[in-house]
C-alpha cells in the first residue's frame, strides 16, 4: 500500500531530496483547539505534550519499559489513580423527559386551565372536549419523538472490547477498561485502539491507522516514531501518535499509552459535548433569561419562541373576555350558564388545535424526509431548517464519495510526425494528460479515458450514470476517447504497472454490486486498469489456447463478473505470473513486484522478468535513469527530471494525491531475480507515468450546492484534508468561487489563532477550513451565531460522521449527523440522521421545511381568524338583552367549542400538508425569517373582522326579521320553551353561517393571494374534502333532536339557508377584492430595480 507515499506527494514539508513534495505547506494546528495552542497538563500523567518528547523520555516519566511493561501491581495502583478507561456513557432518551415536554407546553397550560374551570362548573360536554384535545395534542407530540429517539438510541461505544498489552514482561489480554497510562500496547492489522499512546523507537513496522473518525482523513496514515518539534501541530500531523478509536490496517507497532477514558482525545470530544455555552449575562439578567428560558420565550426554535409568545399573549386576552363576560352581569347573580360562557368565550380566542395540528405537521413533514432518508431526531428541526443560512459540512463521505478513484494520468509522450504516431523518442516535456470518467459507483470497472490538453484544468464532477453506476458515455468514440486496443504504449505500459504492481481486487457480488478489497489506492489504480482492458485477473489468467476460457471443460479462474468488465479487454496470448513481491514500506514509500510472462503454449523466455514499482514520487524517481520502456527511451537527467516534479506540483495543486509508476526489463531468470535485494531490483528503473486519485465529490453534491446558493444559503466546508484537496473540491462542488476573497480558504491554524474580535472584523468568514479540529468547527458555529445577514442572525446547519464532528453538531442550530458512515456519537448528538450519507438529502430537507413554514403560516392564519370570528360573535353577543335585561347569546357554548375544535382542526391540519411551493427554494432566508409578518396581521384582522360581521349580521337578520327581536327567556340555561324559537333559529344560522364560511375560508388559506379560482383544489384532496365533510356536518346539528336543541341549542333552518349562502357570496366577493388590492399594492412596492438572490447584499455585520 502506498497512502503515505501519496500523502507525501502533495503535502510538501521542506524541499530536501529526502522530503515529500507537494503543492502546499502543512499548517500547523492546535492543541484541542485552544486559541494560543497551549494545554493544561495537571490532569495528565505527562508534563506536556508527548508527540514533542521521544519515547525513552516518556517512558521514564511514566515509569515503564518498553520490554516489560507495568508491573501488575503497578497497574492496579495507576487504575486506582486513573479509574476506569472508558468514556461516560450518554444519557439515555428518557420517557418522562419526553412528556414533561409536551405538558410543559405553553398552549398544553392553557388548556389545562380551560379545562380544570371546566370541570369545576361541572360542564362534562366541554371539559370532555377539552381533555381530549390535551391527550391528542401530547400523544402526538410524544409519539413522534420517542420513535426518533428510540430509532437512534442503541449506542454503541468507540473503542475495543479487549487490549494487547505487557505486563511483567509477558503479552496479556487486558479488558479495555483497566488499560492505564503506562501500559505498553501492542498493535497489529485490525486492532482498535483502546487508548492514547505514543509509539516506541523500534517497534514499529509499517504502521498505518484509520483515524477518520476523529480528523476526517480519508485514508489510513501512515505512522512512525520520531518526535516533532512543534508542540501545536494539529492532531492529524501527530504521526507518532496512535489515539483511541482509531483502527490499525497495516503493520505492527508497540506504544505507551499516555491518555486513558476523558484524559483521551476521544474523552475530550466527549466533553465538549457536554460543555455548556456560557452566557454574559450576570445577576438579575442571568434569572430573567432562565425563566425565558423556563417559559419557551428564549432559548429554543423562532417559530417556538413565537408560538409560545402567542400562547401567553392568548392566554391574557381568554382572561380578560372571561372577565368581561362577568362584568356584563354586573358581577351579581353568576349562574352556571354565565360560568360555562365565560370558559367557552376564553376558550374560543385560543385555537386549541393548534398543538394537535403543529405537531401532526411536522410529524408527517418528519415522515415525508425519512422516506427521502433523513430521520428527524426533534421535529422542532424541521422549523429551524427554514431559516439556515450556513451549511458547515465535512468533506470525506459527506460532499464526497469516500472512495478513492483516479481522475488523471499523464504519461511522456513521443515525439510525433504526421506520418506515424508512434515515432520518435520520448519527450517529457511534451506528456499527454488523460482524463478518467467516473459513474455514481467507484468501483465500476468500465468508463471513458480521454485525452486532454496539458493545459486543461481538472473538473472534478461526476459523471452522469445509470443505476448500476457506470458512465453514460463508457462506450463512446471520439477523436478524443482512448481505445483499449489502440492506445500508445507509454501509457500501456503505465496501465500494465497500475494492474500488476498491486494486490487490490474487484468482484460484483451476487447482488450485482460492485466490491473491492485492498488498499484505497491500490483500488483506484486497479479499476482503472479495467477501464483500459488490462485489468489483474485478465493478464494474469492462464489459458491453454485463446479459446480455452469458453470451453465448458476448463474451469474458468475468474468469476463471470470479471468477464462482463472486460468485455473490451485487450488481446493477450499467454499470461503473467507472480516472481516475487516486496509491498510498500513506509520508510522506503515505494512496492515493487516482479513478473513473467509465460504463453498459451505454455512456452516463456525464462531469461526475462518486468519489474514494476510505483509510490512517492520523488522516490521512485530517485531509481529511475531513463523514461520510457524500450529502444526509444531517453535518459532521465536533471532537466527532465525538474519537468516531471513540476507535472507532479500541477496535478498536486489540483488536489489530486499523485503517485509515480516506472518498470524494467530484467534479462535473468526467475529464480535469480527473487535472490536480488530488495534495494537493488529496485534501481535502474524507467519512468512510465504519473497517477492522480482523489476522493471524488458525490454526483449530486453540486447541484446541492448550487441550489443552496440560490436559495440565498452558504455552504461553507470544515474538514481535516489538506488545503489543496480541501480547495479542489471545494471548487469543484460550486463552493469555492472565483468571485470570493482572499481569505477564503484558511486552514485551522490560521483561524484558530485568531480571537473572537479577530474573527469578528473579517469582512467574511471563511467558507473552507482545512486541517480542521473539532474546536475548530464549534468556533465557527460560534462565529456564525455572532453575526447578521439581511438583518437576521445567521442560523447554521453542521453536517459530519465522525466522532470530530460531535461537539459542533450538538452547538449548531440544527446537526446533521451520517446514518451509514456515521460515528454513533455523532448521531446521538444530532437533530437529523441522513440515511444514505447524502449532502443532496440536505437541500430536500430544506426545502421540505420551507414548505412546512408556510404551511404552518397558512393554518395559523385560518384558525386564528376563525377565533377572532368567534369571539367577535360572542362578544357582540353580549349587548343582545331579552326582556330581563339579560345578555342572550348567538352561540351557545358547545357550538362555540364545536366550531373551535371539531370544524377548525382538520381543515388545518390539511393545510398544514400542502404541497411545497416550487419557488421555495428560490427565495433568501430571510423570506422565512417569521411567519408573523405585517401582511399576515392584516390578513388575521381583515378576515376574523369579515367572518365575524357576516355571521352577526345573520343572526340580528334571522331575529328580528322572524320574532322582531324577540329573544325569549331563560334559553341560555339549555332546556327549550316556546319564547326561544327565534332564538334557536338565529343561533342555527349563525352556527351554519360560520361553520360553512370557515370551510370556504380554509380553501382561500391556499394561497393568499392567488384568487380561488386560479387555485389548483384538487392538488390537496384531503383539504377538499375536509372542507365538503365538515360543511355536511352542519345538516345533522341541526336536524337531529336532543343534538340540536340540547347540546347546540338550535332548531333546524328553512329560509335561512338562503341569507347564509347569501353571506357566503358576501365574504367571496369581499375576500377577492382584498386580494386583488393585496396584489396590486405588492407590484406597487416591487417596483424599481427588480431585486433578485443573485443581487442581494452578500454582506455580514456583527450581531450585538
């Protein structure tokens, strides 16, 4: 394996001939995201940082050797000391938490109270009502996020179940949770570590360790024992360094641990988790925000904070109409009746489905994503995804594939005539540069080579496929299309050493998807091997004639799969065997194999054996004394050598991880090439070709970004790759622009060194961040949540996998957290899960909860107006006296409640499940900033005023144009006599009017200000026929017996049905009128300069 040496190729330390070059410098970082860099050790068993010291001056101060380890009893003292070394486990999702969050709801409260006066006046009807609506509402509520919570609550430790270590001097099994600062661990392929260590001088061979998790690299690292002398380089750049979590993949290594459970840079993590945000606020300022907090005004989602505002503001009004329907009597001789219509008229101001119709809403809105594979954690994070305005995202799995392919090639070239193209000598500074397509999967072993100029630079987008993951235009033709059967031999001779020159392999399963094994690298090569016809399992199988493999007799050494991917192999009239192999070495940085080529005949020239090496390329290149294979092959010297290092820095510079392959002709036998030294077969090579392999950004993860950027949202990219690669793919995603600033790109050094005020004077943030800590990201989250944009506070999404990303998702506004790559920390922390791993998921949860805002904006519009309407009506109602002089009034308190709950609830709720506008994700955030904006307050009092008027106008219609205004006696108590005829009647129409209005009105909720009639109905069928139900519900309320006249106390209409479609026509004609004059007056204020996303203001200011 070679992931070092690719490393090594584009991360340039010093430019020593034993130095790696590359495109940039690494940066150094920070130690656990501290501003100044600096650590406190008191809690450490070390005085510092163990990276800077050497293992012997380590050992000694943890009293340890190398040979023997801690003695047992030592042991048991320092575990004493250090306690357990595991992390502390998560809190788990508790039930009663849960529900005590639905009842401590501010609208839950109110009702509570409606119902406990209810009950006290013994009105069974409404405090049933009323009781009911509790249970729906918290059911729902609670249902929803013990689903979510349960779903992501099995989780599962980082670390090993059981440790390699020596004590008194022998190698033990330990259990994980008694390993303690000292132990010497040993490490081998598959080994989890189990705690922080630092590795010994001598013992390590090979050692490479998966630490994606906690820096977000993509490939293993490869490590080695040397000190540095940089105390802050950041956690990545630590090579001597194993950490807990992390897996070994190669090699073999001992090292002494110095961080066990917290003192981890795992446990750290952890931590920060759970570290609180400090405020500023101190004294009776610091109460005040708690019982904000306390009350859900502070503290949690705007549309939250909101509703919650509202629910008091609400609550307030119920008591003062409570109140005032008192004080109409005068505050003497209070009746039940009178107690039951002060609750009912309380109880209409608030939309007691509100809750009920909020959390049904966001719960379907949740279902809807988990179907798009998002899983939503806390449905408050649908609401907050209306508003983001930054997208910090990881790179490695989460914009990217998380699969290493290869993107280019460059091969010498040979100087050409018009005549024959393959004459001449090779020139190096005349190289051809090929492109390689890649499908939607990596692994798939077909696609497209092309040849492209020099010049050209890298477009790291890929390429449209099909559902099996291959390229569209695989098996396209062109001038520019290299043809596996047709191809220059430089770059034959380059393919055949990416084939043999690697031990990775690639099979479809029986499922027919695409599979490898290896080294990430080694796979990027070997797929493109198979692209060009030349893959291992090709040139390596044996066959007795070139017709053997189809002959049922033979049994065929490669699976039918291979086959298929090799449909355009090319001809071969015999194989290669395997003569001996050295694999890579991190210390050399280079692998070397030795082949021969043995006929179908079965005859070979036992005098010749091709050698093929590949790795860092100044190593490699340091063996090499001519470019090319063959007669026509020139000397490498200094010149050709200085043009190949600079094709090198040039792809390297694209992001690219460049590897450099070369091949020999050996005239010796088999047996006397294996007795060569390893230093010896690997001298006198040809160079044949450089390799470039990236990380390829997803196929959607593009039209993501740019939709986001639409949409008036950055997407900024925080990840632990290197600054070339970060920036590669960071343009290649439409993230990185040519348009943004200098400072753009920084790496996390450079913005961790900065203080807040620092950062607070940039003129812009900036939108990538490379070699970045977990500190790293929290402070830009931070940073973010300082300041505006289009006068609101910016509101960040983090995206991320591994355990790095925790503390960020759990500081950010809504974390996203990967279901398929992701660390169980990380979920455990986040608002949404991603089933698939898909930044594309992200823009469709946006947009989802965009449309669920307006939905949201739309159905509060309707109910609240229905209250104003009903309360309208019940108030004016008061000044409606009979002969007594005692108010009698036009609904009577379970038609009141009727309207509020049963009517109102499910024409909400089917607005609350509109279809999302198409322009959703057109407009800026700050379109959804509130759903409460000055034209939706003049549309609650324009509508509650009409809807109530028309009501009362049929009621004084019905009275006195039937009875004279004769409102009878005694019927508010409930029980019919023959003086409240023309009561009954009016009180049925006003019930019929408003009823039939407000099904009318959900409809015009729709869209508010498209007419009626330019609405596609039938686009919500279940608001539809909601409205068309409920509108029938009026018919047995009033015709059945001892329903009308007991509970609802009213009599069944006969002419009155004409004035109450009368009135319906009077509020369509008023309502389209409104929404004529609102489109009229919102061309007037759109007029001048069109303002679009595009030219809006890209400018930030600090928060106060």
């Amino acid at each position: 394996m070679e992931s070092k040496g690719q490393q090594d190729s584009r991360v340039k330390e010093t430019r020593t001939v034993d130095s790696e070059r590359t495109a940039v410098s690494r940066q150094p970082g920070v130690v656990n995201g501290g501003k100044d860099g600096r650590k406190d050790y008191e809690d450490s068993p070390l005085s510092g940082p163990a990276h800077v010291a050497t293992d012997r001056r380590v050992m000694e101060e943890l009293e340890t050797s190398a040979e023997k380890g801690l003695s047992s009893e030592k042991a048991k003292t320092l575990h004493a000391k250090w306690g357990d070394n595991i992390l502390e486990p998560p809190p788990k999702p508790s039930p009663f938490k849960l529900l005590g969050r639905q009842v401590l709801n501010a609208m839950t409260l109110v009702l509570l109270a409606a119902m406990a006066v209810s009950f006290g006046t013994q009105d069974w009807i409404e405090a049933g009502v009323i009781a009911a609506l509790v249970i729906l509402n918290v059911t729902v509520g609670f249902s929803q996020e013990w689903k979510a919570e349960k779903t992501v609550a099995a989780l599962a430790s980082v670390g090993a179940p059981v440790a390699q270590v020596l004590r008194d001097g022998k190698e033990v099994d330990s259990k994980v949770e008694e390993v303690v600062p000292g132990d010497i661990i040993l490490l081998t392929p598959g080994s989890i570590v189990p705690a922080d260590g630092r590795l010994l001088d001598g013992f390590v061979s090979n050692l490479e360790a998966d630490e994606a998790l906690l820096t977000g690299e993509s490939l293993p690292v490869a490590k080695h024992s040397e000190p540095f002398d940089d105390a802050d380089i950041p956690l990545g750049d630590r090579l001597n360094m194993v950490y807990a979590g992390s897996q070994i993949t190669k090699g073999r290594a001992r090292a002494v641990v110095v961080g066990t459970g917290m003192n981890t840079e795992l446990g750290k993590i952890a931590q920060a988790i759970e570290r609180k945000v400090k405020t500023k606020e101190t004294g009776w300022k610091a109460k005040w925000l708690k019982i904000q907090v306390a009350l859900g005004v502070k503290g949690t989602t705007p549309l939250q904070m909101k509703l919650n505002k509202l629910a008091y503001l609400l609550l307030s009004i119920a008591i003062i109409l409570a109140i005032v329907v008192v004080a109409s009597t005068g505050f003497t001789d209070i009746d039940d009746s009178i107690a039951t219509y002060a609750v009912a008229t309380a109880v209409s101001i608030l939309p007691a489905s509100l809750i009920a119709v909020v959390s049904l809403t966001l719960a379907t809105a949740s279902r809807e994503l988990a179907k798009r594979n998002a899983l939503v954690r806390r449905m408050d994070a649908i609401e907050g995804l209306s508003i983001v305005t930054d997208i910090c995202s990881d790179k490695t799995g989460t914009l990217t594939v998380g699969k290493m392919v290869m993107k280019k090639a460059w091969v010498p070239a040979k100087l050409r005539n018009p005549e024959n193209k393959e004459s001449g000598a090779v020139d190096s500074s005349e190289g051809q540069t090929y492109e390689v397509e890649t499908g939607s999967d990596p692994y798939y072993p077909r696609g497209v080579v092309r040849y492209i100029d020099n010049d050209k630079p890298l477009v790291t987008e890929v390429s449209e496929s099909g559902g099996d993951g291959s390229s569209d235009t695989e098996d396209g033709a062109g001038p520019d299309v290299v043809q596996p059967t047709d191809m220059e031999n430089n770059l034959a001779n380059m393919t055949l050493c990416a084939s043999l020159c690697n031990m990775a392999t690639i099979h479809r399963n029986k499922e027919g998807i695409w599979q490898a094994n290896g080294d990430a690298t080694e796979i990027a090569l070997q797929v493109f091997a198979h692209k060009l016809g030349r893959g291992k399992p090709h040139m390596t199988h044996a066959r007795k004639s070139p017709h053997s493999v189809k002959t049922p007799s033979q049994p065929m050494q490669r699976t039918s799969s291979i086959y298929s991917a090799n449909e355009r192999a090319v001809p071969i009239d015999g194989h290669y065997k395997l003569v001996i192999e050295h694999p890579f070495d991190s210390t050399v940085k280079r692998m070397s194999t030795a082949w021969r080529f043995i006929k179908d005949d079965g005859s070979e020239n036992d005098k010749e054996c091709l050698v093929f090496m590949k790795g860092a390329v100044e190593r490699v290149l340091d063996r090499c004394e001519a470019i090319g294979l063959g007669n026509d092959s020139v000397p490498l010297d200094e010149t050709r050598k200085a043009e190949i290092i600079a094709r090198m820095d040039a792809l390297a510079a694209e992001g690219l991880r460049v590897l450099c392959l070369s091949g020999k002709v050996l005239n010796q036998s088999p047996e006397a090439v294996k007795a060569i030294p390893r230093d010896e077969l690997e001298q006198g090579l040809r160079f044949l070709g450089l390799a470039g392999i990236y990380d390829p950004p997803r196929p959607e993860s593009r039209g993501a970004v740019l939709e986001a950027t639409q949409a008036g949202i950055t997407t900024r990219m925080l990840t632990g790759d290197h600054p070339a690669t970060a920036s590669a793919i960071a343009k290649a995603v439409a993230i990185l622009r040519d348009d943004h600033p200098q400072g753009a790109v920084m790496t996390g050094q450079q913005f961790d060194a900065l203080s807040e005020d620092q950062i607070d004077a940039l003129p812009e943030l900036p939108v990538v961040i490379a070699r970045c800590a977990p500190e790293t990201k929290v402070r830009m989250v931070e940073a973010l949540h300082r300041r505006k944009i289009w006068g609101m506070t910016r509101f960040a999404v983090m995206t991320g996998d591994g355990v790095n990303d925790s503390p960020a998702l759990k500081r950010a506004d809504v974390g996203v957290a990967m279901g398929l790559a992701g660390a169980d920390v990380a979920k455990s922390v986040s608002d949404i899960v991603l089933a698939d791993d898909n930044f594309a998921s992200i823009t469709r949860a946006i947009r989802k909860g965009r449309g669920t805002l307006m939905n949201l904006s739309k159905f509060l519009l309707y109910l609240l107006s229905g209250n104003i309407a009903e309360v309208l009506v019940l108030i004016v109602g008061l000044a409606f006296l009979n002969d007594e002089k005692v108010s009698v009034y036009p609904l009577s308190p379970v038609a009141a409640l009727w309207i509020n709950t049963i009517a109102a609830g499910p024409p909400a709720l089917a607005l609350g499940l509109e279809p999302t506008a198409k322009d959703a994700m057109e407009k800026s955030p700050r379109a959804y900033k509130t759903i409460f904006t000055l034209w939706w307050y003049i549309d609650l009092i324009f509508y509650g005023i009409l809807i109530g008027a028309v009501s009362i106008v049929n009621f004084v219609i019905v009275v006195w144009g039937r009875g004279n205004g004769d409102l009878g006696i005694n019927c508010n108590e409930g029980s019919y006599n023959d003086s409240c005829e023309t009561l009954y009647y009016g009180r049925g129409t006003t019930f019929a009017t408003l009823t039939i209005i407000l099904m009318v009105h959900s409809l015009e909720c729709k869209h508010l200000e498209k007419s009626l009639f330019q609405m596609d109905l039938m686009d919500n069928k279940l608001l539809l026929w909601s409205a068309f139900a409920l509108s029938l519900s009026v018919f047995p309320v009033l015709y059945i017996p001892k329903i009308s006249d007991y509970a609802f106390q009213v009599l069944g209409l006969k002419w009155e049905w004409g004035i109450v479609f009368g009135m319906v026509l009077v509020y369509l004609v008023f309502t389209e009128l409104y929404k004529l004059v609102r489109r009229r007056l919102n061309k007037v204020e759109a007029g001048g300069p069109k303002v679009t996303e595009k030219n809006l203001p890209k400018f930030e200011t600090i928060a106060p």
